[in-house]
C-alpha cells in the first residue's frame, strides 16, 4: 500500500474543490467507452448457465467507468483502445462479482433500485453467480492472446487478492469498537479502502496501459493513478451512504450507520477532540440504532467536522492521483479524459 494513503486533519468546505468537467463530459465519455466494451460483454455473459446470466445481469448495468478507465488508459499509451477490451471486460465482470458477495456479507436487500441478487433469488444462487463472474473474469483477460495477456492476468490476480484483504478487514471493522483500545483509525481505513476499492480502480487503468503494451514505470504510474481514484471513489460513496438521497443511490437512509459500518466520515468525526465527537460515540453504542438516533448521529458526524474532512479527503486522493499521471509520458487527448473522468468520480451523487 502506498504511503500516501494518509488522512488530511483539516475540515475545509463542504464540497470537493477540484473537479475539472461537468457530469455531461463524463458521461459522454462513458457512453463512447460502454458501447466499445458492450458486445464483447455480453458475449462473455452468454457463456454462463442461463440460470447465472440471468442473475449477473439481474441488476441494472452501472456506469462503467472502471472498464472506461481500461480503454482510456490503453489509448493513452498509444494503443488502440480495442487492445484493451478483454480487460475493461474483465474488470466489469470482477466488479460485478465484488457487488453481489457484498451485498451477502453487508446484508444489503436492495442494490440501484432493485432487489439485490441474494434478495431475489436466495443466498446460496447469488454465490454462486458471484463465483461465475469471478472465474469468467480470468477466463475473459486469459482468452485475450495478445502478447502482453500474461503480464495482465497477474495485475488481475493481484487485484483480486488486495479486494479480499481489504473486504475482509472491512467485515472485521464492523466488530471493533467505536472508540479506545482496538478502535478503527483513519489511517487504517484507508489503507482497507485502498484494498478493497483502489485495488480494482488501479488494476483498471493498470490493466489497459500493459495490454497497451507500454513499460513498468508507466503501468505503475497509471496503477496509481486509478488506486488513488479509487480511494476518492469510497470516500464519496460514505459520505453518499449517510447524507444521499435514496432515489439516486438505490440504498436506505442511514444504512451505514444502522450496520454499525465504519466508514471515513464517521472515524474522521470521532477523531475529533470536541464534545459532539464524544456525543457521537454514545449515540453509536444505541442498538438498534433507530430513525432518531440515526439522524442525531449523522447530524453529530456533520458538527464534528466528519462530513468535510471525508470530501477533503476525496480532493487530497484525486489530486493525488493527476500526480500519478503527470509523472510519466501521456497521449494528451485519452490522458484528459483519464483526469476529467477522474475528477467527475468526486461530483457523482448516486
């Protein structure tokens, strides 16, 4: 894990200070990106039991933008961006895998609006369709057969090792406590984040620049580019948990808080030296944790300064990442598009 991945201890204003592009750019980026990367897809999917492709394809498709990350990356070092299909691909299907088998372990019943898969079609089918996306995944990268599909595959295995690690130290956070001995820091969030998060941002952007065919230190500048976007990308997804609107996010209200998730706004607001942090911790021991206290804590979090820190976070990771890039050689055109995408990742809202 990269030292950088070190929480900034100041509450500035309340809204990321950095992004470059509007929603529109990004999302014509992303249509250019999921029409390249659609058909060859869906061909992978038709693979599956038709049981399992209906599953996979249960939940309304995201917004692609690490399999967007993949082409863009590609194109960046002077590939074709077809060069990268089989991995823009592969990491579609492992994030769609990572969803499913979260929303098991997180108890999460809804996922974008719809039933989540476990919900609709019990647990044991939804692991299975999890396990199917995980397998095909390589199967997809390894059928690439261009020259540097080896070298690929291991930034895939690797990924997939670090958002193990990272889910599993995200699953045993859930039992620490709140604050004192053996409590969550910051610090060590983060590093989960950059695991359980970054790992596939990274392996994304890693993914279509060694398929590009271009050279370690540019792989690796990429890789930590997307990592660093990645974290960005969680930071907002945990202020999202607590203070966005269910219509856009597809989730309840205070799901976070209710599973006693230890997520950055929170941790950041506890870390705080201030009698609403102190607050905060009691109102987090109340179990169940109702609509009220729910509500009182989220408005604690906002006091405590864990709202603002947590997007200062996210400007710190993004600013982190367009060093990343700047660090090496770059087809302009793809390469700003990689940091517009990048920064719209900090402006989303579901």
């Amino acid at each position: 894990m990269i030292r950088e991945l070190t929480p900034t201890t100041a509450t500035p204003a309340t809204t990321p200070t950095t992004p470059t592009t509007t929603p529109t750019t990004a999302a014509g980026i992303l249509a250019r990106t999921r029409a390249a990367t659609a058909p060859a897809l869906d061909r992978a999917l038709r693979q599956l039991h038709p049981w399992l492709h209906e599953m996979a394809t249960h939940t309304p498709d995201g917004k692609g933008v690490r399999a967007a990350l993949t082409l863009l990356a590609a194109e960046a070092v002077g590939a074709a961006p077809a060069t990268a299909v089989p991995g823009a691909v592969a990491v579609e299907l492992v994030q769609t895998f990572s969803l499913v088998h979260d929303d098991i372990m997180d108890g999460d019943e809804h996922r974008r609006a719809r039933p989540a898969v476990w919900k609709a079609y019990g647990t044991g089918p939804a692991v299975l369709a999890g396990d199917a996306l995980h397998s095909l995944a390589l199967e997809t990268l390894a059928a690439g057969g261009g020259p540097h599909t080896a070298t690929a595959v291991r930034h895939l295995i690797g990924a997939l090792r670090d958002l193990v690690h990272g889910q599993a130290e995200d699953l045993r956070f859930e039992q620490a406590p709140w604050r004192g001995k053996g409590a969550v820091t910051p610090h060590a969030y983060l590093g989960m984040a950059g695991r359980k998060t970054g790992a596939l941002f990274g392996c994304a952007t890693a993914l279509g620049a060694a398929l590009g065919g271009a050279p370690p230190r540019t792989v690796d500048a990429l890789r930590r580019a997307g990592l660093h976007a990645g974290v960005a990308f969680q930071a907002i997804d945990d202020v999202l948990g607590i203070w966005g609107d269910p219509a856009v996010t597809g989730k309840p209200v205070y799901g976070d808080l209710r599973r006693g998730k230890k997520t950055l706004p929170v941790l950041l607001a506890l870390s705080a030296d201030r009698a609403d942090a102190r607050a905060l911790a009691a109102v987090l021991d109340t179990d169940p944790l109702g609509d009220e206290h729910a509500r009182y804590a989220a408005a604690l979090i906002e006091a405590a300064g864990g709202r603002a820190a947590a997007l200062a976070e996210a400007d710190r990771q993004l600013a982190l990442a367009h060093r990343s890039l700047r660090a090496v050689p770059l087809a302009p055109a793809p390469a700003g598009e990689i940091r517009s995408l990048l920064s719209y990742l900090t402006t989303r809202r579901g």
